[in-house]
C-alpha cells in the first residue's frame, strides 16, 4: 500500500499530559487569496475528532484503531472555504481506554488541508507548532458503559464549561502551542488510508411517539443516566411531541421531568442530535436501545448503560453525540426544566455502511421472507469501520463474528473492501508466540476464532478472487499454525490449559466451561481438524507442496484418535469432554462437526440420526444444542448429508420466532435475552443459497425450489452486475 508523504505532524498537549476522556480543541486561521476549487483535508487522530470549518461541521472522524495500525480518513470540504481569512477548529477526543471502537496506545491528531486553486496552483494548511490547543474540560465525570463487557465512557457533557463561542473560538490568547512531532515514536507507526467506504450522513425522522408524560426524577438514586431512566416510571401526558422536529418542553415542578420514548421503525444506526435552548441547568438525557421490556427502556439486568447525559448552558446548543449509536427505540428525558425549554431539529443523523445486495429473494412464505430480510439486516448492522459483534452493545471487532459476516457479504453484497481490511487489521493482535488474540480490547484467546480468522482469509480470495490478502498474511498462517502444534494433552488431543484463554465454541458451552482447563472438548479438536484442512490448502496456494503433506499428516493423525478419545459406549453418542469424570454432556455443533469433517466415515449419517433422535427426549443437562452462531456449522452438515428439506425447517423454527417479535434483525440467542442484532445469525441466507438453490454468488443465476418443508414455492436469484 503506497504510503502518504505528510507535510504534518502529530498534535497534542505537552508530554506527560494524557488522561482517560480528553477532549482538546485545536484552532488554526489562514489565508487564501482566492476561491479554491478544491479542497482536500486529510486527517488521522486518536480517539475520534470533529472538524469545523467556518464554523460549519465538515468532517467526523469514526475509524477503528489497534495499538500498531491506523488509518487515516480524506473528505471534500471546498464548499466551507472562501477566499480571505478562513478558520479551522478540530475538536479531538481521546477515549483513553480499550472500547469497541479504539485500542488506543497514545494520543495524536495529524491534519492537513490540500487547497487547489484554479490556476493550478496548491497550499497545504498543515498542523504543526503554529496551530494553538486548547484542553477541554466540559466533560467531568467518567463512566463506562459496562464494566462487564469493558465498553467505552457514557458521554456526559456540560455546556457551561465550553468558551462562549466554541467551536470558532476567536480569543486565541487562551490557546497553547501544542506538542508537534514529525516522527511519533511508538503512536501510530502504521498509519494507512482508510480502504473503504465512509457511511454517508443523512437526517433520519421517522420517529412515532410510543410513550410520552413525566417521570419522577431518580437521578439523586443513580448518578449513571441510563440506570435513571430505566428506574423511572412514565405518567402519560401530552407534551405536544408528535415525532422528530421541532418541540417545547413546558416547565416542570421540581423532582419532575418530561420524558418521550420513539419508534424510529426499524433497527438504525447513527448520531442522536438536537438544538436546545431557553433554560440554564436543564438536563438532557439520551438514551437508546434496540429493544423494549414491557414496553419501556431498561438496562438494569443488562448492565450496558446506553444513555448520556448533556448539560444544557441556555444557550443554543447544538447537541450531537461523539459515537454513533445501533438502536430501534431512542428516548429523551429533560430533568430540571425550570422555565421553557425549546427543542428544534430533533432527528438522528443516520451513518451507515452503503453495501449494495446482489440477490433476491422471494417466497410464497411471507415469514420466510421476513426471516431472509432480517438475516441481511443484521449482517449489513454489524459492518461499519470494521465487523463487530453487534452495533447496540459493543462494536468490538471479534474476528469468528467477522468471519460468519463477511461469509454473509460474499453471498448476499458487493462488498469486498471492508471484509480484506477486517482481515488485515486482525494479524494485528498476534504476538510474537503466534498465539492471536481474538478481539481488543479483551485480551482472551478463543481458538476457534483464530481458526475462523484463517477460514475467513481463504473465503476472501475464493469469492473475490483476490490473492494478495493471503500472500500478505502467509507469515501470520504460518505463526498461528506452529502456536496450534504446540497445544497438546498427553495422547495428543488439542488441549490449551493456559490463560487468559476460552476452550469453548459456542455461547451455550458455558455450563461446562469451568471443566476448560481440565479437558479437551471434542468441538475445539473437530475444528481444528478444519483448521489444518485450511493450512494444508495456504500452503499448496503458496507452493510449499511439503510443509501441506505434513500438515496433512498431523490432521490423519489427530482424525485417528477423537472417535475413540470422545466415544461414549452407552449412548453411542460423541460426548463433549474428552475425560470421563466431567459431567455428561452432547452437543449439537459437536456431532455436526464430526460430520462435516469425516471422522466417523460411513457411520457419519447413523450417528447424526441417532443423535438427533437422542436429542428430541435430551436428559436435562445433558444437550448443548446451537445458538444461531453454531447453527452455520449445523447447517453445513445438513447440506454435507443432502437434508435440505431440514436446513428450511430449522431456519423456520429457529428464526420465525425472530419475525414474530416484530424484530428486523437477527438475535444473539434464539431466546432473544441477549442483542437483538448479531450479524452471526444471519448464515440462513448461505445456508438456502448453498444448499437449497445452489446458487454461486460468483455468477449470476436464478433458481425456484418447489414444495419444500411445506413451503410452496421459493425462488433466489444473483442478479448481474450492473443491475
């Protein structure tokens, strides 16, 4: 990748001066001496930054960053400009902790701003010693959204500590010269452009009012906002609020507030913002979620605060959150409102990742329908600056959730270039052992998501055709492979006993997942068996025709020795545990990977009867069925054994109860007790298109399956290019 010659330098306060949730103002003026014609800015920064150009909003930063790469972001900002003095203000947050969005190591912003002029002619406006940083301190409490999931800080905001006229601030003498270094030392020594699409901006209004009246204020119970607002009981009342736009809140007795809860009807991601004025002191709580609980808003089970808290001057503010947000439902609370408080443009500022579809689908099954549309939504949900796990609660990058998207993608969107710099970004959390970390910022290793990394890399070149990724990962491969072999148990099972790691495959393993470090489990070693199928297939691409014949070796070898190491003699079943003293347990992935992967040879097919059998009357305790992320693997051994008819019959039962809810988006859990938008749960559509159509998303084609598990008619089509 051609790197950018930078007339820049990277920007921040004085060394020794980093704090966690720092949000420093930078400011330039210049000159032009006549209108541009084109104007280029050029930006990268830790943790996120918003640019104003003239006092108008031109650009928001929101790429992802890991400790050793970044990427830095372009925008077209030619119609801010104009000919005489000009004035730049970049406002620059460092999140200063591990979150779904930024792995931060150090802070820096570097900015510069190409000006084109009609006669051919160019300056460069360039942060360096001549720009003036002014440090923040409108934002005074820390507060992360979940300790347990170790997420980013709750934005509370006080307008009251801004300068007057933020963000054009004109009284420069308040301003210090910033620390200015050409060569950053450890921050961002990989600094690249940003590969692939920006989401677009665009108003979203489509806000029905569901609930809307006064609450009693708890705020002096819970400092955190969203644990208030979920603990406040709504009294209806007509607030006047018919949907997005423009509203009065009325002046409330004290220890009340008004509240409003809206539907945008469907499941978006975005920036909530509104302007407000006309009451000093009054608070603005903004909460959102993707789904209701008995009607309302609440995190208290959950424990993910998805709500901030905004300050309000009395002045003109414009509110616009830091981060986007993933959500269906978005409720405003205003606390303090002692005298009139006007609200205008209320909206959401929709961002989300243009992907385009390349299939159809259509069935004589309405809800079948519905379930194929959910499962493409949830996928498109989870792409934005990088794959992640789900777009409410986390935005982390995990690696086998990217993997079952970008699986997703190659089938159903045009997409290719955010799914090669997933990938690339990933190599980014393998150490020097070879071992790699599955997801920043938790540092755990799940093995079968480094596998899935590796299955996601061939995926790539064979639906893209693009041989480069897998050329520039083959010393990566060829690390994590050898850190694999050296994870053995006395007969040579796979078996890693050390930590931080997770020996499980699916989320419904952790009734026996404090038996980790005492046992191999029979999924992990099934699909390591994948794993090596894998390295054996890099190897023959790169032409080490040798090192493939020993990796094959070690995968005979191994195959040779599950049945027998898992063989439970009373059930005729595989059980989980390779030792006999954990408690009994089958699982559904389990016996679908043995099919997929051969080692039972001729008694593949009686055995899954007879699992499925056994699993119809399970003993309680004893059956470990899918999620939705394990029934990808439940389908491949449907198809691997010609059970079409039971592939549709198990999306229909698994994902009609989705539909039902009134979701637009695929769950988690099939309980729907946790996110109500994991990409993951989409490889329904792989699953009818693979083995129901047979369709090859490569080529275009259009197939119609007839009388199927009491289906009519369904038909897909992969529509050409251009259409």
């Amino acid at each position: 990748m051609t790197e950018r010659n930078w007339s820049a330098k990277w920007l921040w306060q004085n060394e020794g001066q980093r704090a966690v949730n720092e949000h420093l103002l930078f400011r330039k003026d210049f000159e032009l001496g006549a209108a541009a014609t084109k104007a280029t800015l050029f930006i990268a920064v830790e943790s996120f930054a918003v640019v104003y150009l003239n006092g108008q909003r031109v650009h928001h930063t929101t790429s992802v960053s890991y400790p050793a790469q970044h990427y830095y972001e372009e925008a077209d900002i030619v119609a801010a400009l104009r000919p005489g003095r000009n004035s730049l203000a970049v406002l620059a947050r460092y999140i200063g902790v591990p979150s779904g969005a930024s792995c931060p190591q150090d802070p820096g912003l570097l900015c510069e701003l190409l000006v084109e002029q009609a006669d051919g002619s160019q300056e460069v406006i360039a942060s360096d010693e001549s720009w003036g940083v002014l440090k923040l301190d409108a934002w005074p409490q820390i507060q992360r959204r979940s300790l347990w999931f170790n997420l980013d800080l709750v934005e509370i905001m006080d307008y009251h500590r801004l300068p007057p006229d933020f963000p054009m601030v004109e009284d420069l003498s308040t301003f210090e010269t910033p620390l200015a270094l050409r060569q950053p030392g450890v921050r961002f020594p990989r600094l690249e452009r940003r590969s692939y699409a920006m989401a677009p901006l665009v108003d979203y209004r489509n806000f029905t009012v569901l609930a809307s009246g006064h609450v009693t204020d708890r705020t002096a119970e819970s400092p955190i906002p969203a644990v208030a607002v979920s603990s406040e009981e709504i009294v209806p009342a007509d607030l006047g609020i018919r949907g997005a736009g423009d509203f009065t809140i009325p002046a409330m007795p004290a220890g009340q507030a008004a509240t409003v809860l809206f539907d945008l009807g469907k499941y978006v991601k975005g920036y909530p913002a509104l302007a407000a004025e006309g009451c000093e002191g009054a608070v603005v709580d903004i909460a959102y979620h993707e789904k209701l609980v008995d009607g309302r808003f609440e995190v208290r089970d959950t424990r993910v605060y998805t709500a901030d808290r905004y300050i309000l001057s009395g002045r003109s503010e414009e509110i616009m959150s830091d981060e986007w947000k993933g959500l269906r439902y978005l409720q405003f609370t205003f606390r303090n409102v002692t005298r009139p408080l006007t609200v205008r443009n209320c909206r959401l500022v929709q961002a989300e990742y243009p992907v385009a579809a390349k299939i159809r689908f259509r069935s004589s099954d309405e809800r079948l329908e519905r379930i194929f549309e959910i499962c493409l939504n949830a996928a498109r949900m989870c792409m934005q600056d990088n794959i992640m796990d789900c777009p409410w609660r986390e935005k982390r990058q995990w690696i086998g959730d990217a993997q079952r998207i970008a699986l997703i993608s190659h089938y159903a969107f045009t997409e290719r270039d955010l799914v090669r710099a997933t990938l690339r970004q990933h190599v980014q959390l393998q150490d020097p052992s070879g071992r790699m970390w599955v997801c920043l910022p938790l540092y755990e290793e799940y093995p079968l998501q480094s596998m899935e990394w590796l299955t996601a890399v061939l995926e790539y070149e064979q639906f893209t055709g693009d041989r480069t990724l897998l050329d520039e990962v083959a010393d990566n491969v060829e690390m994590l492979h050898r850190w694999f072999l050296r994870q053995r148990d006395g007969r040579g099972l796979f078996f890693n006993p050390h930590t931080p790691i997770i020996n499980w495959m699916d989320t419904l393993y952790g009734r026996i997942i404090k038996h980790q470090f005492h046992t191999p489990y029979l999924t992990m070693n099934l699909r390591y068996l994948q794993f090596l199928d894998d390295v054996a297939m890099c190897f023959r691409r790169l032409g080490r025709k040798a090192d493939a014949r020993l990796v094959r070796a070690e995968r005979q070898r191994l195959a040779a020795i599950i049945p027998a190491a898992f063989h439970d003699e009373a059930s005729g079943l595989l059980r989980d545990c390779a030792k006999t003293d954990v408690p009994l347990t089958f699982s559904e992935m389990g016996h679908a990977l043995a099919v997929t992967t051969g080692v039972l040879g001729e008694q593949a097919a009686e055995t899954w009867e007879r699992f499925r059998a056994w699993q119809a009357n399970a003993p309680e305790g004893q059956l470990i069925p899918s999620s939705p992320f394990g029934k990808h693997v439940t389908f491949e051994a449907l198809g691997h054994l010609g059970h079409k008819e039971e592939i549709v019959r198990e999306i229909i039962s698994g994902w009609g109860p989705m539909v039902d809810a009134g979701s637009d988006t695929a769950w988690e859990g099939f309980d729907g007790r946790a996110s109500w938008c994991h990409g993951w749960a989409g490889t329904p559509v792989v699953a009818l298109m693979r083995y129901v159509f047979k369709l090859d998303p490569r080529r275009p084609g259009k197939r119609r399956v007839r009388n199927m598990a009491d289906v009519k008619w369904m038909e897909c089509e992969v529509i050409p290019p251009g259409n």
